[in-house]
C-alpha cells in the first residue's frame, strides 16, 4: 500500500529519531560560539554527505543545501547554529565540554530537527512525492548583531525562494505543541553604549566638577522615561539598561562613566527612527549637566513579521504533523531574532517549538539550566518537513 506525502515524511522522521537524538547531544557538548562554528559546520556537511544532498559550504561557517526536483518553485528551511557564553549548569551526560560556552538556546535542536527534516524531504524524493525544491539554510551567527543572516542573504542564499520558514524553542510550552502567530512574534532589538566624559573633582566641590554621576544617573532614569513619551505606545518600545559603571571611590567625582543596554520594540516603523531619536534625546539630557557623550548604537534586527499566508501554510503542516491539538497560540515577544531579515526579504513564517515535558519545570531561555524534551526533536522535524511541502 502506497503511502501519502505527510505519512512518508513522518515515517523517515520516527525512523531516523534516535540518530537526531544523537547528534543532538553530541552539538550540546561541542557548542560553538557565533562566526566560529567550525565543527558544527563540518558535522553538517558529514550528514549531508550521508543523506546524499548537494551543499555549499560558506566563507567561514554555515551552509546551504538544496533537495528536490530543477523545476518549480523553492522554498527554504533555516536553522542556527551558534551557541552564548553562558555557563551550562545541567548534569546531563552530554553537557557541554567548552568552558562557559552552551547551547542555552536550543539551536542544537533546532539544527537536529532539520536534520530530521532533511532525511525525510531527500527520502521523499527518492520515491518521486516531493513537489517542490527545498532549500535548507544552516546558518552561523543569529546571537551576534549584526548576524549571520545578512551575510547568508547577501551570499543569494534566498534567491529564487517563494518562501521561507522556521522554528525556534520555546521551553514554556509542551512538547507536541508549536505556537504560531500571524503578524509580528518577535521585537526589534538594538544596543546601546553611552560613555560621558567630564571634568572630574574632589565630592566636596561638585560645583567645580561637571558632576559626571549625577549626569549619568540622570541619563540612568530619562531616557527610558522621555523614550516611553516620544513613541507611539502601541510601538511597545522598551528601554532597559543593564551595565553601569562610574568612579571607584566615595569621594572623588568621576571623569568618565558608562551606561550600555537594550531598546527594544514591536513596530518596524518605529525602529527605523529610532537611533536618530536617541542620539538626540542623549544630548538634550546631558546638556545641562556640561559632560559629553561619546553613544555607540548598534542597530539590530527588524521584528520578525510573520506573513499571514505563510502562517496558515504553517498551521496546516502543524496540524497534518501532530494533529489539531498541535497548535498552539503564542504571544509577541521582545526578544530579537535575526531570522526577521529573511521574512523582510520574502513571506515567511516562525513558529515556536514546545520542548517543556508535560507537568515538568518550566525554564528559561539564554540560561544555564536551560534542558529539553527531547522528543521535541522529532517533532520540529515532521512539522519543518510538512511545511516545506504544505
């Protein structure tokens, strides 16, 4: 008896499941930090070769690889693959090996699921049920800004592509279930570093100093606060600061200080003004203080918008992969993804990849502590492969 498309597909998948557990421990305890993901690329390559699918690799790190029949329209899978520095505080057998370097973000399993996905979109191939091109996108560097995909796009790497989707761990909901959303899912994201400079003195003459503390401090508490009267509120735009350093003694005023933090915000339009608003709001802040500042902006990522149609093509895979009860509704975030320059490019789609264990602990994202069902492995896999085809 023949089989269908979906039911090809998911059976690759359950076959191939224990080997992607597998090379999902063995990335866990080998992460590599952004631009730097030597070996992960080379481990890709390996199973690209086994698989039997044409690659090219890119100057550095990451690769692109194409499945399926010259003719028809294409459509690309990405998945990330860099790691934080971020300290792994888990028991697992298969923990991290690289001091203060860690997969606490799951893209180990975002690249085991499309491994996943790969074998059984080639598989489907073979048999002559795959009715479009598909191409997978193994890209370095989503943690740093500005990312790997910019790079990947300016390489081609979305040329001739209709559309474009992906998945991303999220450890608040339950394995089995993908979050998706239409419209925006992810916030714009851009940092900020400010040093004042100032004429330094003893405490007791604050009057003959330009009281850099005081001016900083200032900066501290109205920039977020004008920032929150300057925006459209419906923009959601934040501004949180999380380094400050100044002086290192009671009784002497500083001659410089720092401030570094995050804006963040919902609306793309709002983004694009942004910086030139800063900039501007830190020099009317600090004008009458007599200090001057030296701001280092970087700009981010765009929020990741994602296009209706390519939603609903999600949801369908979704729901042909792991059933009606698969899907799940899912909030907009502030955390920035650079997965948003693809979808700027052409209609794409992100969608979140439940990996809590049912009634198990619910953890966090970008932490040490950070541990998965993996079960969800295979099921980022089906729903990944599903979309490629739906």
């Amino acid at each position: 008896m023949s089989l269908t498309l979906a039911e090809s597909l998911a059976r690759s998948v359950d076959i191939v499941a224990p080997d992607l557990i597998e090379v999902r421990r063995d990335l866990h305890a080998h992460p590599e930090l952004s631009w730097h993901e030597q070996r992960t690329t080379d481990l890709i390559a390996t199973w690209m070769d086994k698989i039997g699918i044409p690659f090219e690799r890119f100057d550095g790190t990451g690769l692109m690889a194409e499945i399926g029949p010259e003719a028809g329209p294409v459509v690309a899978l990405r998945a990330d693959l860099d790691a934080l520095p971020v300290i792994e505080t888990s028991q697992d057998p298969w923990k991290s090996i690289v001091p203060g370097v860690s997969h606490s973000c799951g893209h180990d399993v975002h690249m085991a699921a499309m491994l996943g996905a790969a074998v059984a979109l080639a598989e489907a191939h073979a048999e002559g049920l795959l009715p479009v091109r598909v191409r997978l996108i193994f890209q370095p560097a989503e943690e740093v800004m500005p990312g790997g995909a910019l790079k990947l796009l300016a390489a081609g790497a979305l040329r001739g592509v209709s559309r474009i989707f992906a998945l991303h761990c999220d450890p608040s909901l339950d394995v089995g279930q993908v979050g998706l959303r239409e419209g925006p899912i992810t916030g714009a994201s851009d940092q900020i570093h400010v040093t004042l400079s100032g004429r330094g003195g003893h405490t007791s003459r604050p009057h003959l100093t330009e009281d850099l503390t005081f001016a900083l401090g200032n900066l501290l508490t109205q920039l977020p606060a004008v920032l929150s009267r300057r925006f459209d509120p419906r923009a959601g735009a934040s501004m949180v600061w999380g380094q400050i350093h100044s002086g290192n003694a009671a009784n002497v005023i500083p001659s410089t200080g720092e401030l570094s933090g995050t804006l963040r915000m919902l609306d793309p339009a709002a983004w694009h003004q942004a910086e030139h608003l800063v900039r501007g709001l830190i020099s009317d802040i600090i004008e009458p203080f007599g200090v001057s500042a030296d701001v280092h902006y970087v700009r981010g990522v765009p929020p990741v918008v994602n296009d209706f149609g390519a939603t609903q093509t999600l949801r369908r895979a979704v729901t042909q992969a792991l059933g009606p009860g698969g899907v799940a509704t899912t909030a907009q975030s502030l955390g920035g993804e650079d997965f948003a320059w693809y979808v700027e490019a052409v209609p794409g789609s992100m969608g979140r990849l439940g990996t809590r264990t049912p009634d198990g602990p619910t953890y966090d994202l970008h932490q040490g502590n950070l541990r998965v069902d993996e079960r969800a492995i295979a099921v980022g896999a089906k729903v990944l492969a599903m979309a490629a085809v739906s």
